[in-house]
C-alpha cells in the first residue's frame, strides 16, 4: 500500500506555541503546522520547508515526538518539537486561515485528543 509521510511541527518561543488554522478545520480550532514530505527530502528538510512556507519563520533545535498512522487516506504523521529561529509570522493564504503565537495559559481550540496533533501540544505544556 501507498504511505504518504507528513511532518508536524509545535514550534515554540519561550512560553508561547505558534498554532495556525487551515480553511477546512472545525471552527476556531487550531493546531500545529504539517505538511507532505516531497521525493528526494528528509523529514527535516520537510519540517524547515513547511514552516518557512506556511508561515515565513525559521526553526531550530528539532526534536521528534512520535509518529501516527492516519488513515486518511493513507498518511503516516511524524510530529517534532522545534524552537522559533526567526521571521514574522506570515501565513500562505492558500493553506493557512490563521496562526499566531498562544500562551500555553490560554490556548485556543485544539484538535480532537486522539490526534497526534493534540498529543503534540499536551505534551508541550506538560514540558517546563
């Protein structure tokens, strides 16, 4: 069968997480950035690409979470924790409604629990 790999990444700056919202997301839900893995690019490379094209900043200090497989259709998530490197947010309007920096005291909606995305983020807030 068919495995198409996407990359996840939480970025953090201090104690602030970079969540953003897709046009096709429950309302006001948002979640960390992702996106697929194109032939001939590691999953680092991926995750640098995705950001930087998602929302214009830069990441550091990548670290993997756990990966998923998300049978819809036929996705594998690979989720990371990043550090915020530089850049202003500036979201593609072609894949990205919304994304702004959020306190981990007052997070927005976040995906459904059973989703590596909401796994991402609870741990992130449970890190110090």
């Amino acid at each position: 069968p068919r495995i198409s790999p996407v990359v996840m990444v939480l970025i953090r700056r201090g104690d602030d997480f970079l969540l953003a919202r897709g046009p096709h997301f429950k309302p006001g839900v948002f979640s960390a950035l992702a996106g697929f893995v194109e032939a001939g690019e590691t999953l680092e490379q991926c995750a640098v690409r995705e950001v930087r094209e998602e929302v214009g900043v830069e990441i550091t200090n990548l670290r993997y979470f756990k990966s998923q497989p998300w049978p819809f259709p036929d996705s594998l998530m690979i989720a990371f924790f990043a550090d915020y490197a530089g850049g202003t947010i500036t979201p593609d309007p072609s894949e990205i409604e919304a994304a702004d920096w959020f306190p981990r005291s007052a997070l927005p909606l976040l995906p459904d629990p059973v989703s590596i995305a909401r796994q991402l983020i609870d741990a992130a807030c449970q890190q110090e």
